[in-house]
C-alpha cells in the first residue's frame, strides 16, 4: 500500500530553480522526486544536527577550507 503524500509548496528564486531543472535532466527524474530527495536529505541533516547548512547569516566553508 502506497503511503499519501502530502504536497509542499515551495518558492526559490529563479536561479535555485533553473539549477534544480537542470540536476532534474542530469539525474533523469522529475522534479517533485528530486525536491522530496532534496527535503528528506536536509531534514536527516538537521536531525543529525548538521546545521550549517542553514544560512544563519555566516557564510558557509568552501569545499577547500574542510
């Protein structure tokens, strides 16, 4: 049995939308799969307590700095 799912509405600028299309092509899904992958990734990061990832106003380390 499929679980219901509820729907999110979310509002990006266009280019947070125009690099969500574009990871859509590259991976061959749609985008309400990616967004839902996208959710549930960052809510197991918070819950682990990753939370730099949230913009607090700092900038976030590049990958060279970590």
């Amino acid at each position: 049995m499929t679980q219901r799912k509820t729907p999110v509405r979310v509002f990006v600028t266009p280019d947070v939308h125009s690099r969500l299309l574009i990871q859509v092509g590259t991976h061959h899904t749609t985008p309400s799969m990616l967004g839902e992958a996208i959710i549930r990734d960052g809510l197991d990061r918070l819950e682990r307590g990753d939370v730099p990832p949230l913009n607090t106003g700092s900038a976030p380390a590049s990958a060279s700095e970590s």
